[in-house]
C-alpha cells in the first residue's frame, strides 16, 4: 500500500487523540502533520503495526506539547477553554467519544499531568491495552496502569457522571434562548443550577469575564447582560459542536462567540462561552448567499 494512503487511513483517529490530548484543533493538526512527516521519514522495514507506530509518535509529541502549552496558559488572559470543533451525529461510534469530546470534559482534563491525561485517554476512550500504551509513553505498565486509576479517580471526584441526552442538551438550550432574549431572570434561573459556574474565554481579544462567575443569579445576571450587549445585526444559529449542540452567535457572516452548557439532572451546572477568534476558525460561517444577502 502507498505510504501516504496508509497514513490517511490513521489521520482521522490520530487528530482525535491529538485534539483530545491537547484541546486545540490548530495544534492537533500541527502534531497530525509533523506525524505524517516522520512517518515519511521512517524506512518501511522498521514499523511492525502503523496504527501503534502513528499513534505512539502523536502521543509522545502530545505530551511534549502540551508540557510547553500548560506553561504558556499561566500568563493566558483570563479563562481558558478549548476550542471547539464541528461534529455529527454520525461521527461517534459510542457515547465515550462523544462525551469525551465535551468542553466540559476537555476543561476538567486540564487538571491532570500531560503524561496522565495521554494514559488515561488512551485506555478509557481509545481502548488500547497497558502493554501498547507503556510503549507509548515511555512508561512501565504498572506505572502507567496507576496513571489512569489516579486519573479516573480525579475525575469522578470532580464531575460525577450523568447520563445526558442530545434531546436533553437541545431540550435545554431552547429554554434558555428563550429566557435570554425574553429578557426573563427568573425563566433562566429555573434551569440553572445553585452552584452553576460560568467560564468566558476572550484571550483577551474580545471582552469577556477575566475571572470564573458562580452562583445561579450572577451567571444569570451577567449572561442577560452578555445579550443586550450582541454586535449589531447578530444572527443566532444552533451547531454540532463537540459532539452537542451548541450556540453560535454571528456578526457579519463569521462566528463571534459560542456557549456551550454542561447538563446534569435537567439543569445547567457549567456555562462555557468562547470568544476568542483565535477558537473559531473551525466553527461553520453563515451560507454566504445568506450573508451577501443580509
């Protein structure tokens, strides 16, 4: 088989590791392309399996990454958040990848050490065994079967896991359209729950809270604000987006923010707001006929 086709039969499962590993589509697709490059670089004879070789070589330049990027994120402009990127329906096998593609779950992520994180994914959501994923980080198999125990621990501490439907999440977003453009405080405090935190990314590109907001009233307070506040002219429109629906606001044809809710028990226990044009240059534009014709 053509060297460049058997890589491509790998590339959409090495972005998935790389951009749950990292949170960065633009970085993922960086560690997908200098992966093919080695790859090329790589006589024949010395690779036994491509899949664990590719995946071994994204892992490891993951973790070096990502080392680097936590390091740069401490003088990051107020909250941090992943950037999102488009999904379908049709594009998760099972509900593992597509919960483990939420914002919510990326952000809780961050908490743990690069070379934790890759282990943990790689086991709980790509489903490689110990021996595969110690070759792959360098690590031994006890060490690394310790890694994910600890990791799995945190996370469950952190975020107990709730069984939440896609009707559920759109179920849920609709109400609280309705609430913020009726102006309505106390439709959106019905949905909210008591501890609700509200996280907004602007990089400080684009106002946007420098600082976590908690509480139920000033997150429902601070989000009615957020809408009386909308460019002029915006358009609002519902996207795939980490694998559920999610709010896209447009001004001029191009995406200004998005908002994401973390769903739990039929309330909203997170909001994520992501202004940071640097993040949405994988969010779909308005259909230009649309735009032209605005």
């Amino acid at each position: 088989m053509d060297r460049i086709n058997e890589f491509n039969n790998f590339r959409s499962l090495l972005f998935s590791i790389a951009y749950r590993i990292l949170g960065s589509a633009m970085d993922a697709e960086d560690m997908v392309q200098e992966t093919f490059l080695r790859w090329q670089q790589t006589p024949s004879d010395e690779v036994q399996s491509a899949k664990a070789y590719l995946t071994t070589i994204i892992t490891r330049l993951c973790i070096d990454h990502l080392e680097r990027a936590y390091v740069q994120r401490e003088s990051y402009i107020g909250a941090w958040l992943p950037e999102p990127i488009p999904t379908s329906s049709e594009y998760h096998d099972t509900v593992v990848l597509r919960e483990s593609l939420s914002i919510a779950f990326l952000v809780l992520l961050e908490t743990l050490a690069p070379p934790e994180r890759a282990a943990f994914l790689l086991r709980e959501v790509f489903e490689y065994d110990y021996a595969d994923i110690s070759n792959m980080i360098g690590k031994s198999e006890q060490n690394c079967r310790q890694m994910v125990s600890r990791a799995k621990a945190h996370l469950a501490e952190r975020r107990p896991r709730y069984d939440v439907t896609p009707d559920q999440q759109t179920q849920l977003l609709g109400q609280f359209l309705e609430s913020c453009a009726n102006g309505d405080l106390n439709g959106l405090l019905s949905i909210l729950e008591a501890d609700i935190v509200n996280w907004s990314d602007g990089g400080g590109k684009r106002s946007a809270a420098l600082n976590l907001v908690y509480g139920a009233d000033n997150v429902a307070r601070l989000t009615l604000g957020i809408v009386r506040r909308m460019p002029p002219a915006a358009e609002l429109r519902i996207h795939s987006l980490n694998g559920q629906p999610a709010l896209v606001i447009y001004s001029e044809g191009q995406p200004y923010s998005v908002t994401l809710l973390d769903v739990a028990n039929g309330r909203v226990r997170g909001l994520y707001n992501i202004l940071n044009p640097d993040k949405l240059g994988h969010v779909p534009p308005l259909e230009s006929d649309r735009h032209e014709g605005s």
